[in-house]
C-alpha cells in the first residue's frame, strides 16, 4: 500500500506533520486486521500487510475495503485537512508466486497499476 498524495502533507505541513500522520495512521490500520495478520512499514508512505489464510481475491476483499474506509478520517484533523487515499497492490500465495520476494514484486506492480487506473487496490494479474 502507499498513500497517495503524501507528498503534498509533508510539503504543506512539513515533514513533523508528516511524520505525526504517520504515527496516528498505524493504530488504524492495525485496527483491520486480524490477530493473525501483519502490517510493516517499509519506508515512506509504503506499507506491507501479510494475510495469514487468504486463498483467494474474495478472502482478502474484506480486509481491503477495511483498510480503505479506515483512510476516511482526516489525516490531520486540526488542520481540516481531506481524508487520506491510497493504491493497494495485492498477490496472492500460492496463486500469484510461491517466493517472498516475487510476491512483494507482483503486489508492486498491482499498486502501480492500481495508481494509473486511479483505483484503490488491484489484484496482481499476470497477462
């Protein structure tokens, strides 16, 4: 996941600002998960959340509408600032890879997609 026009609040607001976002955004996203589940910040405004148990796209759409309305609150409250967006790229194991590395790749490229398409969140699609 990244967080679309994160830029704009740390050019805005400076990245103190930025930074805070952050930190008040992590509780909510734990909040979608299951005890099961992990959420990792990898720098930036870029997250990875690992789904134990997910087998195929409907398992996970559940989770990833969570994530999304949890974006709903504005990122900085006392400033009146809009509601935060962001690209969701999502592969699945076994389906899409079966390595680590190649699923972290194949989610990258849905996120991508995900932001040209002006979507919230694709599915890795090989074709």
């Amino acid at each position: 996941m990244d967080l679309d026009n994160f830029k704009q609040i740390n050019d805005r607001f400076g990245h103190a600002s930025g930074d805070k976002v952050l930190r008040q955004l992590a509780p909510r996203l734990r909040g979608c998960l299951r005890q099961s589940d992990t959420v990792a910040r990898l720098g930036g405004d870029e997250f990875a959340f690992v789904l134990e148990g997910i087998l195929d796209q409907a398992d996970c759409l559940f989770i990833v509408q969570k994530i999304l309305r949890s974006l709903n609150e504005p990122a900085m409250p006392d400033a009146g600032d809009d509601p935060l967006s962001a690209s969701i790229g999502i592969s699945i194991f076994p389906t899409d890879a079966d390595e680590i590395e190649l699923l972290i790749k194949y989610a990258d490229k849905a996120m991508y997609a995900a932001k040209r398409q002006d979507g919230h969140f694709r599915f890795y699609d090989a074709m």
